[in-house]
C-alpha cells in the first residue's frame, strides 16, 4: 500500500511542476484541464485523510513537497483558471494544510509562500472566498490575540508579513480592510438577527440554531482578524482617512458591545446564553468570553500607546502648521478613536463598566481557559475610564450648545446626508450634490455610486469646493471668537 501512496505523491508533484510550468505562458495555460489540478489535490488529501500518512510524507521528497506548495500559492487566487470552483479547491487545499504544524513549516520555507501568500491572501478576500481566507489568516495570526496560547514559531515570519503589509501596500491593505470591516458588519448583524428568530420561534428551528452558531463563530473569527491588525494601530486608524477609518472600526466595537454587555441591546443574547446546550447543541460555541475577548484586545491595542485626552482637548503631539475645524492642533489616533466613539452615541457607560466588571471576567476565564493578563486589565480599564470621560464631555458639550443661543448654520454648509457642518466640502460630478468628503469616502467603502443618482463614482472623480470651505472655516472662527466674548 505505501509504495501506491507514494506514487501518487510524486503523481501531485509532477502536476504541479506541468502547472507551473505552463503558468509562464498565458497561451498555454488557460488549456491545461482542470481535472489535472482537481486530481492534484484530490491525491494530496486522500493521502493526507490516510492511516498511513506520518508513515508517507517524510519519505516525500522535500523538493516535491515545495514544488506542490508553490503551485498552490501561485494558482489560488490565478484569475486565468476561469472556474471559481477550482480556485478554491486550490485555497480550501491551503487552508487545510496550513492546519498542520509540519505543513506551516514547509510553507515558511517555500520561497514562493514567504513573499507571495500573504498580499495573494489580501486580494482573495472577497465576498466568495473570504470564509476560507479568513480561516487561514487566523491560522497564521493564531497566538497573538487576547488569552490565545502561543503557537509555534513557524507561522512567525508570516505574522510579520501581515503585519508590514500596511507599509508595504497601503492601497492593498486598505481595500482588504474595507472587505473585511463590511463582512464583519454583515455577520455581527445576521448574528443579532438569528438570535431573535430563534429567541421567537420562527422557522425551522435546528437551522436557525445551526444559523446562530456559524454567525457567531464568523463574527469571532473576523473580529480576531481586527484585533491582530489593531495592535498596530496605524494599520487600521492613520493617514488621511483617520477619521473614517476610525468611524468604522467605533462603529462595529460599539455594535458587538451594546449587543452582548449590557443595556436593552443585549438583552437576546442573555436569554442565547441562558438556552441549555444539551437542548442546543449547535449553540455550544455561543460564549460571552469568546467574543469578549477581541473586543478587548482592540480596545487595549488601540490606546495602549499613550494616554488619550478626553474630547476635544488638543494634542501636543500634532503635526505643526496644521489646524482643525476650530482651531486646536490636528487630533492624535486616540482623540480620533475618542472623539467617534462619543459622537456615535451607542456606547454607555454601563457597557464600559460591565466589560472590567468581575461577571465577566469570569466569564473570561471560565470560556477561554486563563484569566485576563493584569496588564491588559490595567490597559482595559484605563482605556474605559478615558472613553467614558469623552463620553460625558461631548454630552456636556452638545447640552451647552442646546442650552445657548445658537446662531442658524447657513443651509449650503450642512452635509445633505449626515446633516453636519461640513469641514472638507466636495461636489459629486454626476449629482451636482456637495458634500462631506468624509461622507462620501465612507458611502463608497461599500457602494461605488453616487447617492443621489446612482452613477458611477470613486473618490477621485469628487470637485473639492475651496471657497465653500474656506467660507466654513471663516463662519466657525468667527462663531469661535463671539462665544470666547461671551465667555469672557
């Protein structure tokens, strides 16, 4: 028997050197048959599924073992095989190797998989092959989140490729990032929706339940995805969208909290946790903890830099020349994370509170296996006590501005969607419609149209208005200056 088991792993390393052989030319390789590449992979697993197969594979020849690697990274994401299908029984191949530490191994030292599998992991994630992307990308990201154990080394020089990829390729990694943050929308908020037909009794209920447990487990998953890249914050809050990355990013972290801390929000998935899971096995994996976890681990990552300011308080760290809306120095990372998470307005201190509080800490530890680090619970509640003070300070702002004689804003400086004054006014070319450029940005992370007229749009084809901008700017300075007279 093992002489046929080796035979067909020389059979996988012979179709992968034909492959890639004819990938060097366009003309001859969109005719290769697809049934070699299925037989390919179909070989690898058989043998890999096989009783003998820690008898076989270190008797394959190191060379054959690279050269099937290669061609599997090179052709996972190969727009040239026109079936979708094959391309991913080439990235479902990756994913289930990269299960196995010995195949880390031999991926960290394949040539092709040091400099190629991380960016082509990138530009595959998108609404067809981001579930098994996501698989691997937590495979190599694995022992760098909040209470997660130390894996083995071998998968280190790929965390550090993800890691540079912001620097490397900023355009790259800022369209993965916007995939990334939309599909984790969408199961944060399928999550949220399944538990209310299960919580009510609609449908077919070991499918809802089935529905409930996936949901959950992406949602766990992709926010892992968030928190690695979070612990370099620049990653997913800096340059010059600052503002509506930081948006993004606030927005889902205060979903996920008010909708498993505390307050209305999280009141069904209390009464999910509550369901015994003898009676609902598919619910097993639905735990406070694991979904904690790398809320906490972004929160910690995102102002475990420095100390952040409360709301509107300038930064001395700000570039110098430049100025913002009223004034005050450009904002650092955390007083933009601070400042969105007060205007946003979901977050309570209540969920602040419950997130340091021992309930779940308990919960913590009980779901993951070890308690939270003391330095990260120190980080935690810093980084706690700071967003609730932004929180009180941006009420206590807008309640004075209520509470005043507010001068009417001029109607062509409010931004038509958000209803906000303006601070970057552009015009969309098709519509004539002017705009926030903040508003626009973030509208076209997840539709490439006009609002109004539903024309094709990207950021670059926006009309900056630098009279309108200039009149904003001249209208805040001088209301900035008549309330500092009153005050006075």
């Amino acid at each position: 028997r093992n002489w046929k088991l080796r035979a067909m792993l020389h059979a996988c390393s012979l179709v992968a050197r034909l492959a890639l052989g004819l990938s060097a030319r366009d003309s001859i390789f969109q005719f290769l048959p697809e049934a070699y590449l299925e037989a390919m992979v179909d070989s690898f697993h058989a043998i890999r599924r096989g009783d003998q197969q820690f008898a076989v594979f270190p008797e394959m020849d190191a060379a054959n073992l690279d050269t099937l690697i290669t061609c599997l990274v090179r052709h996972f994401s190969d727009e040239r095989i026109v079936n979708p299908d094959v391309r991913d029984v080439l990235l479902q191949s990756t994913s289930m190797m990269l299960q196995h530490d010995k195949f880390i191994k031999a991926f960290s030292g394949n040539a092709e998989a040091q400099t190629e599998l991380v960016p082509t992991l990138l530009k595959a994630f998108d609404a067809r092959f981001w579930i098994p992307v996501s698989n691997i990308l937590l495979r190599l990201s694995n022992g760098k989140g909040l209470c997660q154990p130390e894996k083995p080394a071998q998968a280190s020089s790929f965390q550090a490729h993800l890691g540079r990829m912001y620097a490397e390729d900023p355009k790259l990694f800022h369209a993965f990032s916007t995939r990334l943050f939309n599909m984790l929308n969408w199961t944060a908020s399928e999550f949220t929706v399944s538990m209310k037909e299960l919580l009510s009794s609609q449908g077919e209920q070991q499918q809802v339940q089935r529905k409930c447990g996936i949901m959950f487990e992406l949602t766990v998953n992709l926010l892992r995805l968030v928190e690695f890249f979070s612990s370099d914050p620049s990653s997913l809050v800096g340059g010059d969208d600052m503002d509506v990355q930081a948006s993004r990013l606030v927005e889902t972290v205060c979903f996920v909290l008010s909708h498993t801390t505390q307050g209305p929000d999280s009141k069904d998935f209390q009464r999910t946790l509550n369901l015994s899971s003898a009676a609902h096995p598919a619910l097993e994996k639905i735990q406070r903890g694991a979904i904690a976890a790398p809320i906490i681990g972004i929160l910690v990552n995102m102002f475990a830099e420095a100390a952040a300011a409360p709301y509107g308080q300038p930064s001395e760290e700000a570039p110098a020349g430049k100025v913002g809306n009223g004034g005050p120095a450009v904002p650092t990372r955390q007083e933009v994370m601070l400042r969105a998470i007060a205007e946003q307005g979901s977050l309570t201190p209540e969920n602040l509170d419950y997130l340091v509080s021992p309930p779940m800490l308990i919960a913590l530890e009980a779901d993951l296996g070890e308690p939270l680090p003391a330095l990260a619970l120190e980080n935690l509640r810093e980084a706690c006590a700071a967003i609730k003070a932004s929180i009180e300070a941006y009420r206590e702002e807008q309640r004075r501005e209520e509470a005043g004689e507010s001068e009417d804003v001029p109607e062509d400086f409010v931004d038509p969607i958000q209803c906000t004054v303006m601070s970057d006014p552009v015009q969309l070319p098709d519509s004539g419609v002017v705009v926030d450029r903040a508003t626009i940005k973030r509208h076209l992370m997840c539709d490439s149209s006009d609002p109004f007229s539903r024309a094709e749009l990207a950021i670059e084809d926006v009309i900056p208005m630098g009279d309108l901008r200039a009149r904003i700017e001249a209208w805040q300075q001088e209301r900035a200056a008549g309330k500092g007279v009153a005050t006075g």
